[in-house]
C-alpha cells in the first residue's frame, strides 16, 4: 500500500462500512416485511373459519325451527280433528275418551310451540352471530388487500434502494486496495457488525477499549498500515 493512498483507504472503508449498514437496514426492512403480510392472511382465515362455522350454526338451528314448525302444524291439524270428533260423540264414555285425547294433544301442541319460539330465538341469534362476522371477515379482507399493495409497493422500493446502495458498494470495492478490502470483509465477517473504530488519543481502541501497544499506536497515526486492535478485531483509524 502507498502512502499517498493510505489516508484514503480509511476514507473508503468508511463509505463502504456506511454503505454496508444501509444494505443491511434494507434488508431487515424487506424482511420485516413478510411476518406482517402472514399475519394479515391469518387473521382473514381465521374469521373466514368463524364465520364458516356460524353459517353451520345457523343452518343446523334453521332446520330444527322447520322441523319444529312441522310438528306444529301437525299439532293444530290433530286438535282441530279431535275438536271435530268432540262434536260427534254419542255418549260420556265416548266424550271422556275424546276430552282425555284432546287434552294430551294441547299439552303436546303446547310443547312443540314452546320448543319452536326457543328455535326461532336460536335462529334469530346464529343469524345475527353470522352477519357480524361477515362484516368482520368483509374488513379483514379489505384491510389485508390494502397492507398486499402498500407491502408491495414498499417492497419495490426496497428492492431498488438495495441494488443502488450494491452499485455503490461495488464502484468503491473495485477503486479499493484489495488487500484493504479483504481485511474489511474479514472483520464483517466477524462477530461484530461494525468494522472501524478510532484510535483514541489516549491509545485505546474506540470500539472495546483495550490498549494498543505505542508501536502500532505510532503505525496506525502514520497512517502506514492498518492495523486491527487486538481485542475486538476491529480496524482502527486515527483521529486527528
Ligand atoms: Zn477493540
């Protein structure tokens, strides 16, 4: 490396780091992106699920008031006979028998009513249950299609920040020491994110703190040759 290009070196690392971290805030952007897309879907299914399950409800109540209705119906049809009959009877015995007939009947017709306005009420809330829930799974669908366009649309952008901020990138790796550049990828490709630190003027790294011997403090200030500090593996710089 020669020494009218040192000073610059650290110059360019610094983009580069800069530029790195913008590469990687659009990736976590475009990753955060897909949870909140699967989490709309879910909740449309699940209240498409609700909602699928309150029209079973409310069909399964729908049948029980028909056929409630049926007997009834029946019901009346048997105690208008029997009222019919009570008009005919020849004798007590006959009349007892018909009074003891009609009685039961009332009571079964009386039965089957009460059991059909419960049914009707069960109708009535199924059916009430089941709308609400529409108008829910109407909204979730609505607001899940809104966030699909919005999150696409963010997506392109997303998409098209990254690759001019990997243009940039590129444009400068190619202009850059290659020696430098591996050393810069080798520290990235280490533990911490960040990839240079300022020497202090006290002479201990900026990152983690730890001394660097007077030697390479002299080397680093130079600005002859870069150095790593030695606990934190990160490229030191000197401050002015
Ligand atoms: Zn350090």
């Amino acid at each position: 490396m020669d020494d009218a290009t040192a000073s610059n070196i650290f110059e360019a690392l610094r983009v580069i780091e800069q530029i790195d971290r913008q590469i990687e805030s659009c990736r976590e952007q475009l990753a955060a992106l897909s949870p909140e897309l699967a989490d709309s879907e879910r909740r449309v299914s699940e209240l498409e699920a609700r909602a699928q399950a309150a029209l079973q409800r409310s069909e399964t109540a729908d049948g029980r008031r028909r056929k409630l209705e049926r007997s009834a119906a029946a019901g009346r049809e048997t105690l208008k006979r029997l009222q019919q009959r009570a008009l005919e009877v020849q004798n007590l015995k006959q009349h007892t028998a018909v009074r003891a007939e009609t009685d039961a009947a009332r009571r079964n017709l009386e039965a089957a009513e009460d059991e059909l306005l419960e049914a009707m009420q069960e109708v009535e809330e199924a059916r009430g249950e089941l709308a609400a829930l529409q108008r829910r799974v109407e909204e979730e669908r609505a607001a899940d299609a809104e966030l699909q366009a919005r999150s696409g649309e963010r997506r392109a952008e997303l998409e098209e920040e990254l690759l001019i901020h990997q243009d940039r990138r590129e444009n400068r790796r190619m202009r850059l020491d290659p020696g430098a550049m591996r050393l810069y990828e080798a520290v990235r490709g280490g533990k911490t994110r960040q990839v240079l630190a300022a020497l202090t003027p006290d002479g201990v790294c900026g990152h983690c703190y730890t001394f660097i011997p007077v030697q390479r403090q002299a080397e680093i200030r130079s600005q002859r040759r870069l150095h790593r500090c030695e606990g934190c593996g990160i490229i030191l710089y000197p401050v002015e």
